[in-house]
C-alpha cells in the first residue's frame, strides 16, 4: 500500500449546493492567500480566506461557471460561463464591480497573457454545431472579444508561457495541443499530435519548458513545449482533471475524481510517488503559490480539503 504524501490540514465549509454541478476549476490570489473557485451548481465564484478558515464571500450572476483565473499582474480574477456564453472580469476583493464579455460556445479553460492584456478562452462547443469548437481572444482593457480562433475539436484546459508568450490549449479529439503566438492572436502557430486519448488537465514547467498533459487514457504524458515530442509518460490511477505544477518541490498534483484520489509525481524522474485520497468525484483542485498548500473541492460535502505536502 502506498502512504499518502500530503496530511489533511482541515476542512472550509462552502455554500451548500443549490442545482446541479458541483465545483469546477479554481485559482488563488497570492497577495490576499484568497481561493478563488467556480461553484457551478450555484452559478458562483466562492471565495475563502484559509488564514479564518472560512467562506468570505461569492461572486454571483454567473451562468453554468466552469473556470477561475487570477491574474496578479493585472489585479485580476477571470471566470468562465458556459450558461450564458461569456467570461466575467472582476478585481479580488468583495464587492468589485463585475464585467461581462460575450465569448464562443461553452467556454472553459481560461489563461492569460499579463503584458498584452490578453485572454485566452477555450471554448469547448458542441459537436452538433460545425465551427463551435473555438478560442476566444479577449482584450482586458478594452473588455472586448478581439479574435476567435476555430480548432479542430472540443477543448479542454489552456495554460501560457510568458518566456515565449506561446499559450498551450488541449483538445480531446483529435488528440493534440494547440499553440497561439499573443504577438499574432488571429491564428494558430503549430499543433502537437498526442498519441493518448483525450488530453484534459496541462500545466508547465517554464525551467524546462515542459507540458504535463494528463490524458483521459489514463495517462500522464511529459511534453517538449518546443517540439511537442513525448519524452515520457506515466499511468494514473483513473481519468484525470486538473494538473497543477509544483516548481519548489518539483511535483505535479493530478486531480483523478474516481476514485477520487491526487496522484503526486516526481517531475524530474516523472515517476509516482503517493496516491492521496480525496472523495469521489473530487476532480479540481487549487495550489498555494508557495506549493505548502493544495485545496480540492469536495462535491459530496460542499467543502475545501487543505492538504499541506
């Protein structure tokens, strides 16, 4: 049996569930140590401060919410609406005002060029509308859609590169990761083929310019973001979700919501060390900056489970 590597901190109570959804994908802001996460069963952003250990505040009016991004850099919090087809814009603290923009169908993931003031907006579509598998580029300052982009299939989870100012976005099917050039946000600049199916949960380690890809296959696969060759990979313990990077300690967490435990892997020797247990259907999740903390979102309970490595 294999010893879990991260120790259960405690538990926050968040709003319990009013419909259908549970939580989606979440974000913290450094400067406050507040988490950001998409509530979709309430059409919510929740918000809380683990210093009290407690739900502060939600940010309401946010159809089918399925993304949480912050942006430190733009002072910035980002969420993504698939009921109603936009992106909401709001500074991090209660009661900032909230600013819509019309984006394509069902968007999801969510990343940011800092510099251009530039989103990034996957649009995961529908396979009974040609043309609706979509990025969306939007402008921060001018809160408006600038750019869409039509991909070969629905998307999943984006992440950017401010090194190259390259933005990754993974797609299901065909199996591949895409990349848009912010200095040319009209078009794509190269497709990597994945050969595991349904690429889902990416981040990147900018020291060695690597993409983890956790595939629907149940794999983990280690991507050159120069090349897109494959130079490892990896079995999880089930289809997984979220990914998030650890540069401190060079691990990765993968969210795999059934059974329902975080996967944590060794980045340098791209082996697994521990299987942690969450709960069943736990596929999000939110890191620390400072790596010390992991939050993952429990549907059953309506909670937040804080780990510390």
């Amino acid at each position: 049996m294999m010893r879990s590597a991260l120790e259960l901190a405690g538990y926050i109570e968040l709003p319990a569930h009013t419909g259908r959804g549970g939580f989606d994908h979440a974000a913290v802001h450094a400067a406050s140590g507040h988490v950001f996460v998409a509530h979709t069963a309430n059409d919510a952003v929740d918000v809380f401060d683990p210093a009290s250990g407690r739900h502060i505040y939600s940010v309401a009016n946010l159809p089918g919410v399925a993304g949480a991004l912050v942006s430190e850099e733009c002072n910035l919090v980002v969420s993504s609406n698939r009921g109603d087809d936009s992106i909401a814009m709001f500074a991090p603290v209660q009661g900032a005002p909230v600013r819509y923009v019309r984006v394509g169908h069902r968007p999801n993931g969510l990343a940011c060029d800092p510099q251009r003031k530039l989103i990034l907006v996957a649009n995961v579509g529908d396979v009974e509308k040609p043309g609706s598998h979509t990025l969306s580029m939007v402008d921060i300052d001018r809160g408006e859609l600038r750019h869409e982009i039509e991909v070969a299939g629905r998307t999943r989870w984006t992440v950017y590169d401010p090194g190259s100012g390259l933005f990754y976005v993974n797609i299901a099917e065909p199996a591949q990761i895409v990349v848009v050039d912010s200095r040319r946000p009209d078009r794509l600049a190269g497709t990597f083929a994945i050969p595991f199916a349904g690429p889902h949960g990416l981040d990147f380690d900018p020291a060695t310019r690597r993409l983890f890809c956790a595939c629907d296959a149940g794999v983990l696969a280690a991507v050159d973001a120069r090349s897109g060759k494959i130079l490892a990979d990896a079995p999880l313990s089930g289809v997984p979700d979220v990914v998030f990077f650890d540069p401190h300690r060079r691990r990765l967490y993968i969210a795999v919501g059934d059974p329902g435990v975080i996967d944590v892997f060794d980045t340098d020797t791209m082996k697994r060390l521990f299987v942690t247990s969450t709960e069943k259907g736990a596929h999000t999740t939110a890191l620390a900056p400072a790596g010390d903390r992991l939050y993952v979102f429990l549907p059953h309970t309506a909670r937040a489970a804080i780990f510390e490595p």
